[in-house]
C-alpha cells in the first residue's frame, strides 16, 4: 500500500538529494522523491495532491515497462504535468526533451527542468496537430532524433484526430526505439458500470461548465477533460497502422488514491480488481511497447 503522505509532511529520507535516488527505487521512494521535487516547486500544498492521487499508477508503469533498470539513450517525453517522471528517469538517459501543455499550471516546474539540463518546451498540441489552418502536423524535432518515447495520461486529453500525431512520434524515434503509452482503459470495469447504471453522468457534463471560461496561457482552454480513451486492441491498432511493432500490449488495475475511501469505494475496487484477474481487458489501465522497426 502507499505510505501515507500528508501535505506539509516529509520524513528525513524524502529530504535527501536526487543524486541519492537508485534505479530500482520503492513505491515508497518514488513518492518521497515526489514530495522532495514538490517542496522545491513550492507546490506541496496545492498541486502535489494531483501527484498524490496518480503516483501509484505512474510507479507501476515505471517497473512494467522496466524503464528503472534500462538505458533510455535519447528521451523525449509528451505531457508529464506533475508526474514528475522526467526527473526521475534522466540517470537512465542521454539526453531528456520535454513537451508540456502551455497551462500556467505547470510553471513551476520550470526551475527544475533548468538546473537539472532537461530541454523543456510548452506548446499546444491542438494547435499542432488538430483542425486548424495554421496547424504544422508536426512534432519540433528532427528524423531519428530519440531513442525512446514516452507519453502516459496524456493521449486521453487529445481532443483531435490523433493519427498524425502518432506518426510523428514514428519519424522522430530512431530505428529500433521505443514508444511507452499508456492510457486509461475505455473497456473497464469502472466505465462499464457508470454507463450501464448512470453514476456520474450528469457529472461529467457539469464539468464542461464548470470549466467554460478557464484561461491558459490567454485562450479559454482547458487541457484537463479525457476526450478519447483506449482499449487495449485500439490503442494497439492505432500504433500498429501507423507502422509501429507492437512489442506488448498489458492491462492492469490502478485508482487514484484517496485520503479516506469510503466502504462502498473499497468494496467495489475490491471487485474490480478480481474481475481484472480473471479477466484483464476490463482493467482500469492499458500499457504499449510500440517499436519502430529497423530498416
């Protein structure tokens, strides 16, 4: 389970430098390192809850993919928000680009992609790759540019066709990269049930309001709404059609973490996580190794 970490709270190890952290940390380590990078973003009373809720999900993407015991070479990564991913995962790189969402929710973290040397730039995807006339289709980097790939949480918030988007990825990964996707399951248990009996659907609409005139970066646009989830089989067709080889395509089980579930929550993630054992497609998570091939 997840240590208890409470805003405003750190013990003596979370306050140790990154040049401490080791390739194979805990779950327990990864959320100290995250509570360490949050009272350095001076965020740890308001943003951090975000990474508080996620953090599990993110850890075990890490170790699933192996990404703590492998040698990354050249990283681009798409969308980390507060995930803080990039920061740890730089010792296993070459080199680490980052594209952010241009959310001034995110500037915080600008002073720590600056001292520690990770290429970060804020950009809009819709603008790029959606339907406009000014839209290049285009990622900022050259053919063959990264050794590896990686975007987790983020493809549910494109609200445009995403296939030019993934063939990008394609042309500027290196013959032999790797692209890590992963997003949250269209076919889960927990979607299956709120449509068959109507929990939240009022809602979700509700948020749209809520929303209406949320300002970024001087656009009324908010990058926060899940516009397209995956299947396992979707999320693989769409990068296999693209000319990717799909290298494995896993589901697993993973909630955002709550301070004080109530009885009911844990009485139905309890089931939600037998029925994914026996029946994995209708976990909350899918998890893509995509490749592209060698000439």
């Amino acid at each position: 389970m997840i240590a208890e970490v409470r805003a405003g709270e750190c013990s003596q190890a979370a306050r140790v430098k990154l040049s401490r952290w080791i390739l194979m940390m805990s779950l327990d380590e990864f959320i100290e390192a995250g509570v360490a990078l949050s009272r350095e973003a001076k965020v740890l009373d308001g943003i951090h809850a975000y990474f508080m809720q996620h953090c599990a999900r993110v850890y075990r993407c890490c170790r699933r993919f192996k990404l703590l015991e492998t040698n990354l070479g050249d990283v681009l990564e798409i969308g980390p928000f507060f995930s803080y991913t990039p920061f740890v995962l730089q010792r296993q790189a070459s080199s680490y680009s980052v594209l952010e969402g241009d959310d001034p929710a995110a500037y915080p973290l600008k002073p720590l992609y600056a001292q520690r040397k990770i290429a970060l730039q804020f950009v809009d995807l819709f603008e790029m790759f959606g339907p406009t006339h000014t839209a290049s289709h285009a990622l900022p980097f050259a053919d063959a540019s990264f050794d590896t790939f990686l975007c987790w949480g983020t493809m549910e918030h494109f609200n445009f066709n995403p296939v030019k988007f993934i063939r990008e990825v394609h042309r500027v990964l290196k013959p032999g990269g790797n692209a890590y996707i992963n997003v949250p399951n269209r076919a889960s248990f927990q979607n299956l049930f709120t449509l068959i009996f109507g929990r939240f659907e009022q809602k979700y609409v509700d948020t749209y309001f809520e929303y209406e005139d949320y300002s970024s970066n001087g656009k009324k646009a908010f990058y926060g709404f899940h516009w397209r989830e995956y299947s396992g089989p979707e999320l693989a067709r769409l990068f296999s059609r693209a000319g990717f080889a799909i290298q494995s395509c896993e589901l697993f089980v993973a909630f955002q973490d709550c301070e004080k579930p109530s009885a009911a929550r844990k009485l139905f993630r309890q089931g939600a996580r037998l029925l994914a054992g026996v029946l994995p497609r209708y976990g909350t998570d899918v998890c893509l190794i995509a490749q592209k091939q060698r000439q």
